[in-house]
C-alpha cells in the first residue's frame, strides 16, 4: 500500500512540475465568492464519532454575531455620554489628571461588558457537547409516522461542498489515499470525490406546540463559504429532502437584530417567509435593544426557489 502512495505521490509531482511554468503563483488566503451549485452541497446527518472542525465554525459565527453587540453598545449615544460625565466628575475630584483621564473608560467599559456578558448567557448559542448530545437518540435514522414519535425530532445535519480542484490546488495531507484502488487512472477525479469539505451544521427540533412544524434552532456556515449560496441551498435540501420526509410541512427559525447577515437574507427573501411575531429580548443600555423575530415558511413553497 505504500508503494500505491509513492506512486500517486509521484505522478502529482511530475503533473506540477510539468505545468509549473504555466501556473500563475497563488495568492494565499484568497475567499472565493462564486456562488456553488446545488449539486456540489451534500448534506448528511452528523455522527458523535464525526472528528470535524464544528468548533471553529461556531466559534466564527459567535465572533461574528458579537462583533455587531459590541458595535451597537459602545457607539451609542449613553457610552459617551456616560463617559464624558464620569471624566469630568473625576478631573473635578481626583487630583492626579492621568488617573482621572483613565478612569472612566475603564469604569464605563468594564459595566457594559458585564452586560453584554449577560446578554451571551442567556442566549448562548450551542456548544459541541450540547450538538453531540441531540443526536446520541438517533431519531433521523427512522421514518417516523406515528405522532408521538415526531414530536421527539430533533438532531443535526451536516453540509459538505465538493469543488473541482486542479492537482496542484490538492494537499495530499488533508485526503486519505490509502484506500484508492490500484488503478491510477483518473486519479485526479479519485481524489477530488474524497475532497469534501464541511461548511456548515444545522440544528433541528420540533416545535413543540405545532405537530407538523419543525423548527431551525442553529444554523452556522463556515466564514470561508458565506455569501455563495450554502445556507440555501442547505436549507432547501434538509426540507425538501428530509424534513418533509418526516411529515413535517412548515419550518420556522429566530432572527436577531444582531445578526446582520440573516436579516438581509429575510428581506431577500420576504416573499417566501412570514413573520410570526417579534419582540424586545434584552435592554443592554438606554437606546440598545436586541429585537428578536421568529420567520415561518412553507416548505412546499421552496421549489419556486432555486
């Protein structure tokens, strides 16, 4: 079997060295935007022995997402006026001006990071022990008919994209070659069918006071893979392909104000979906609310959309 490696190894090599004149040098860390097509995007059920990078996934979406409650609670009108308040009482008091230019910055800084603080807690998104716990029943494996049965759904999907990549963009070190087979014929192709990548989970429950609803509870796509169509193309999939299976006919999801980019994606889309309701979630400081809203859609609804 090593030998089997050796030899791909070798012909990948004299393919570089043979079209290495020819190749423009590649710009590192460039994101591509193009859109994918639904055919690249596979999506499966996530296992608890999957050893797949979700963590970094969620990590970028929380930093993501923070970034804007930063934003919005240290722009606003209250931080600079509680802070040029609290500096003009310290320059009257304190004798020392660098102390009391110091001061407040620190003392208006430390409260509103103890009140986005609290805003994270109570509405944490999950962790990886929490994704691996929901699938331990293994509820999906089933066809469920009976009503009882569904009203236990719950779980997490997993999206993978295959892109063609030319033999010099593959690395060797991210693809398990030892189980190809012997004919090293088109092993290019070979080796691009196992150069599938993770770009994005979600997580799935049902509503508990609707039979036939099912409720999108997290959806996180890799930061690399945004803006090129995956969450769509996600969701539209893991409807039509799985939850409708399931006897599951409408799907709804939150939306915080904080989270840009799936507000954008409901204005895009407010054809489709129908706003349920909204309401005020958390008050972080005079002038700064966390407006919430839950978005419904039919899932029949989604083959008028490519």
């Amino acid at each position: 079997m090593d030998v089997h490696q050796q030899k791909v190894k070798n012909l990948i090599h004299k393919n570089k060295e043979k079209k290495k004149a020819f190749t423009m040098p590649k710009l590192e860390n460039k994101v591509s935007k193009k859109k994918i097509k639904q055919n690249q995007l596979s999506i499966r059920d996530f296992k608890n022995d999957d050893k797949y990078d979700i963590i970094r996934i969620i990590s970028d979406f929380r930093r993501d997402y923070y970034i804007n409650v930063y934003k919005a609670v240290f722009r606003c009108w209250f931080t600079y006026a509680l802070t040029g308040l609290i500096l003009a009482l310290s320059l009257t008091l304190f004798g020392s001006k660098m102390f009391g230019i110091c001061l407040p910055p620190l003392l208006v800084t430390v409260f509103l990071i103890w009140r986005v603080n609290k805003y994270k807690k109570s509405n944490r998104n999950y962790n990886i022990n929490e994704i691996e716990l929901l699938n331990q029943t293994e509820t999906i494996y089933y066809k469920f008919k009976s009503e009882e049965s569904r009203r236990i759904n719950q779980g997490v999907l997993v999206a993978f994209l295959k892109e063609e990549k030319s033999i010099e963009e593959i690395d060797l070190e991210d693809i398990d070659i030892s189980d190809l087979d012997s004919d090293l014929s088109d092993f290019e192709s070979k080796i691009n069918e196992k150069n599938k990548k993770l770009v994005a989970f979600l997580v799935y429950g049902k509503q508990k006071d609707e039979l036939e609803t099912v409720c999108i509870k997290e959806i996180c796509v890799n930061k690399e893979y945004r803006r090129r169509g995956v969450a769509r193309y996600f969701i539209k999939k893991a409807s039509m392909n799985m939850f409708r299976t399931l006897g599951y006919r409408r799907v709804t999801f939150q939306v915080s104000d904080f989270n840009t980019e799936a507000g954008l994606a409901c204005t895009k889309y407010e054809s489709l979906l129908s706003k349920i309701y909204r309401w005020s979630a958390f008050m972080f400081v005079p002038g700064v609310n966390d407006e919430q809203s839950v978005y419904a859609f039919s899932i029949n609804d989604l083959k008028k959309y490519d």
